[in-house]
C-alpha cells in the first residue's frame, strides 16, 4: 500500500473539533485513528471532540492518561480512546485486549508510537503541531495507506 499524506492548518479548537466531529461521522468498528503530537498539541482535545459528537448524550470524556483505555458506547459501535504515554513495554497493549479492539471496536490512540509492532497498517495517522506564533493554530498532518481513507477524508478537504 502506497503512503498517502495531506497537510491543513486548523486555526482554532472549534476548527479542531470541527473536523473531528466531521471525521468521527465516517467512522466505523475497526477504524484506528494514531494521534501524534508533542503534549498540548491537541490530540486530547481532538480525540474529546470526537468522542463526544458521536454520543447519544455528550458526557465527560477525561483523558485516559492514568487509566490507560476509556471506553464509550455509542450508536456507531463502541469507541476505545487509550492514551499509551506511560506504557514501557508492548506486551501491556496486549494485556489491554487493544489489539482486538482494532477488529471490533472505533480506536482513537494517543502516544501510538509505543505499539511497535503492534501498529496497524490500516490506521489513519493524524500528526499535531503548535505553531509557535499562535497558542490557537495546529498544522494537521494526516497520513494513511489503507485504500478507505480517501473517502472517509473528504471532510479534511
């Protein structure tokens, strides 16, 4: 599969979470969506956004940077948000049944470079940056090599 890759520059959080909400409608069981980024460059933010817009009834959605995974139901199928910062080993992100996850549930995950080989090939991978003359914009890099991608991106347009 060739890489793909395409570069937007979200100028506020509500453009942020816009096209979360967005992203978040395409979405179904067995979409892996790799956030990266430094701490504060929104990937919480984004992945809250996201979360949320697909509820029946929006609710507090707390990073899972203690708890590791939270999981949601929601109408789409179940959505696996897992923060993997404090993980040193991958043999944990499999006592966490994330990898059957990746077959039956929407998996949003933060820190993804701790999966290793345990990275999916068929994940979406959103890289935010801060830019440094504003404390509101983020470039958004997203990059994919999974033919679904395309279509469900034409919201990043």
């Amino acid at each position: 599969m060739t890489p793909h890759s395409r570069s937007i520059t979200l100028n506020s959080p509500e453009e942020t979470a816009e096209l979360a909400t967005a992203l978040g409608a395409k979405l179904l069981p067995g979409d892996i969506v790799l956030l990266e980024g430094e701490i504060g460059s929104g990937k919480t933010h984004f992945a809250r956004s996201l979360i949320q817009s697909l509820m029946i009834v929006p609710e507090d959605v707390p990073s899972p940077t203690f708890t590791l995974v939270q999981a949601y139901d929601s109408p789409s199928g179940d959505i696996w948000h897992c923060d993997l910062y404090r993980l040193s080993a991958v043999e944990e992100i499999e006592e966490l049944g994330l990898t059957e996850a990746f077959d039956t549930a929407i998996c949003l995950i933060e820190w993804p470079g701790k999966l290793g080989p345990l990275t999916p090939t068929n994940a979406l991978t959103l890289h935010l940056q801060t830019n440094p003359n504003s404390m509101e914009k983020r470039q958004l890099t997203l990059c994919w090599s999974d033919p679904k991608w395309p279509q469900k991106l034409e919201c990043a347009a």
